[in-house]
C-alpha cells in the first residue's frame, strides 16, 4: 500500500503527520520573527517573513494533496478517441528514417476525408499518426486539388 502510495505521488499517512509537525513549527517561528520588536529586527527581516509564508503555503498544498482521495485513472488512450471507419491507404511516401506520409481515404465522425499524414514508427514497433497533417472533407478536395495544381505550375 505505501508503495503504491509512493508510485502515485501520494503521502503515507506518517509523512503527512511529519510535514504537519514541520508546518506547525515553522508557522510559530514565523509568528515569532513577526512579532519581534523594530529593534530586534534586521535588514532582511520582510523577505525572510514573505519567504516563510511562501514556504508555509508549499507546504499546505503538499498536506491537502496528500488528504486527497486518489484520482481515478484515465481511460486508455484508444478508447478516448473515435477510431476512424472504412478506411483505405492510397499512397504510402518515404519520408526519412522510420517516418512515412500516408495518404488515406476514411470515414471520421460520419464524414468522409482525405487524411494526409506523418507516421512515424518508435523503437521499432508499429507506425503511428503525428499530429502533423491534414484532413480534408470530401466536398473540400476539389478546392485544394486546385491550389495544389497552381503551386505545382509555381515550383
């Protein structure tokens, strides 16, 4: 339990008592460094008092994150996205070592696109979308079929 504990981030119940010991302590030095008379105090006396109050104030949010309850864990990434439908590759492009453009024809939330995107494979496992592309709506394509055509009379 306590290394689970320790894995998630989160206090043991004798840590939080141990950063509550310090806390209290520190807050009572701090009131007593306030309470100090104007010739007791010296130069640097207001920045050690705001740097203590900063310091009180760390150590207050450590001790409530650490009453917190755990946070759920988050669902697996696959499934907290759509998944494309019907989808079929057109061309796969080399693009450098382990990256590949691959133009796809697919259904996306009811709407049929061209994607032209960047994969990437990582250590040597399965190819993967980049957010580097684009996605263009059926009805879209003939306008950027259009640009790309006068950018290719422009190279």
């Amino acid at each position: 339990m306590a290394d689970e504990a320790a894995r998630r981030g989160l206090a043991s119940p004798e840590r939080l008592a141990q950063l509550r010991e310090r806390r209290n302590a520190l807050a009572a030095d701090r009131d007593a460094l306030a309470g100090l008379p104007e010739a007791g105090r010296r130069k640097d006396w207001a920045r050690t008092l705001r740097d203590m109050d900063g310091l009180l104030q760390q150590l207050d949010a450590l001790i409530d994150r650490g009453n917190r309850a755990p946070k759920a864990a988050r669902p697996a990434r696959a499934a907290r996205r759509d998944e494309p439908k019907d989808v079929v590759t057109i061309a796969r492009l080399p693009k450098g070592e382990g990256g590949e453009v691959r133009v796809r024809v697919l259904t996306w939330r009811g709407e049929r696109v061209v994607d032209v995107r960047l994969w990437v494979t990582c250590d040597g496992g399965e190819p993967a979308p980049t957010r580097r592309g684009v996605a263009v709506a059926a009805g879209d394509l003939g306008g950027l079929l259009d640009a790309l055509r006068s950018a290719a009379a422009h190279v």
